[in-house]
C-alpha cells in the first residue's frame, strides 16, 4: 500500500511538471490563435496535438492539463501542443479548421 502512494505521489509531481513548462506560442494574428508547446527531449520527436472540444463555440486550451495525457506523452518522448482556435459566432467553422 504505501508503495503505491509513493509512486502515485511520484506521478503527480511528474504530472504537474509536465503541465509547468509549456511555451505559448501565437499562430495567427487572433487573440484565440494561440498554442501551448511542450518540448521533448529530442528535437526530431514527433508532435501530439490536442485540440479541446466545446461544440464549436466554448473550451480552451488548458483543457489538455491537469490530466495525464501531457506528461504520459512526454514520457514516451513526443512534443506535445494544446491549441486555441477562434469560436463561433466571432469565428466561422471554416475558420476553426483552417486555424486547427
């Protein structure tokens, strides 16, 4: 039992630095147009993109943290990026594929 607290303890830690250190980067000129940028390791790895829901018109980018998925991929030695998109009704859906 106790080693399974420590080592739910070691993921969490693990977890919250992964979430940490994301770069924001913008992509466009829209204040929606932005991305969060987690380097791996290597410079060739490849990139895992998430990108929220929200029925086109809610949901952020800060939905891919507080959950596993950031430091799990990091771990396995991918990039890992979160995006914003423009939102209806400022944006059309075009526009959000376009921007995704």
């Amino acid at each position: 039992r106790r080693e399974r607290q420590l080592r739910g303890q070691r993921v969490a830690v693990a977890q919250r630095a992964a979430v940490t250190d994301a770069q924001e980067m913008a992509y466009g000129s829209d204040p929606k147009q932005k991305l969060d940028f987690w380097r791996a390791d290597r410079a060739d790895a490849p990139i895992v993109i998430f990108v929220h829901g929200g029925g086109w018109r809610t949901g952020d980018k800060r939905n891919a943290t507080g959950t596993a998925k950031i430091a799990h991929f990091r771990e396995a030695g991918y990039a890992f990026v979160s995006i914003n998109y423009r939102l209806v009704p400022q944006g059309t859906v075009e526009q959000q594929a376009q921007d995704v």
